[in-house]
C-alpha cells in the first residue's frame, strides 16, 4: 500500500526528490542546452511528454511485461515516445531541434525516465503513476528554468530572448560556456543543500 499522499506523491518532484538538485539525475541535457531559456524549456517538455506517456504506458501493461526482459521493455516504450518528440520538434520547430541536436534521442537513456518505470510505474497504478510523472517533469521543467535563466541573463542579458539588462551591462560570456553550466550548476546545489541543512536543522 502507497504511503504517501496524492499531494505528496506529486510535490515530491519539486523539492524532495527534485530530478536535478537533489537526485543529480538527466544532467548531459541539464549541462548542455541550458545557455538558453527556450532550449530548457523545449528539452524539459520534451523530457515531460517521454516520461509522462511512458508511465501511462508501463502502468497499464506492467503485469504482461516478464520480468526477465523488462527493462528492454522499458527502453522500446521509451524510445518510441523519443521518436515521437524528436520528429515533433523537427518539423514543427526546426531551429529548436537544431539547438537542442542529438539531446533529445539521449532522452530514451536519460535516467530520470528509465528509473522511474523501474522504480515507481511498474509497481503503482496508473493514477499514482501519472501524478509521479507529472511531479517529477515539473520539478525537471523546474529546474531546467532556473538554471537556464541565470545562464541566459548572465550570459546574454535577455530572458526568454528579451532583452532585460541594460547598455551598461558587459554579457559574461564563460556563462554560455560548458564551465558556466558547471559553475551555475555547482552554487544552485550548494544553495539547495543549504537549504536541506537548515530545514532539518528547525525540525
């Protein structure tokens, strides 16, 4: 029986449990299209459309699936739903697909999905499931925003493409860099573990 709440199951992919800053997981695409907050955006509903339809899929079916091939199972459902977003994105957003490049096929790889297949869908209903994916690609979505937001500014000087900082500001070009993906990365999880140390601290 599910010990958690329905609320609970949901928030846990936001802080908890967060895919990037707490489980370090999916961190090629978190690191390499994050210079941009329409590229973390793309790659993060990407990811979300994967995840979300996979556990649909894998919850419904998990009493076919033999155990001894499971996880080949897993990799074929995800993979199909990869293609799907792939060939989406390259005929309905070209430059976004190019920006993104070989990142989003990485999806059917990325450990955020196959973990979760093997670690929740798999043993939940199908409900349950679809609220555990839809936490968790929120708090991937999240967290991709976050990132991709400081490095665009930083880096930039615009949001989302708009310009926000003014003639006086100098863009700071390592922040669009491979090392400004490191760097920002780095402090946010410091910040995060900070933030667990103190919480628990008042408990």
């Amino acid at each position: 029986m599910p010990t958690k709440s329905i609320g609970e199951e949901f928030l846990k992919g936001f802080w908890k449990e967060n895919p990037i800053f707490r489980q370090l997981l999916g961190m090629c695409p978190t690191l390499a299209v994050t210079n941009a907050m329409i590229n973390g955006l793309a790659m993060g509903l990407a990811t979300a459309f994967v995840l979300i339809f996979s556990s649909l899929v894998v919850s419904s079916i998990k009493k076919l699936i033999p155990s001894q091939v499971r996880i080949a199972t897993y990799i074929v459902i995800i993979a199909t739903f990869v293609t799907i977003a792939d060939r989406f994105l390259a005929a309905f957003f070209p430059p976004i697909s190019k920006n993104l490049g070989p990142y989003v096929p990485l999806i059917v790889v990325n450990c955020i999905i196959l973990g979760r297949q093997e670690a929740f869908s798999s043993k939940n209903t199908v409900g349950r499931s679809l609220i555990d994916a839809f936490g968790m690609s929120l708090g991937f979505i999240l967290g991709l925003l976050i990132l991709s937001a400081i490095r665009e500014i930083l880096g930039f000087g615009t949001f989302f493409g708009f310009q926000v900082m003014g003639q006086w500001f100098k863009p700071w070009i390592i922040m669009i860099l491979p090392p400004g993906a490191f760097i920002t990365l780095g402090i946010l999880l410091a910040l995060a573990l900070q933030i667990e140390r103190k919480t628990k601290a008042r408990r």
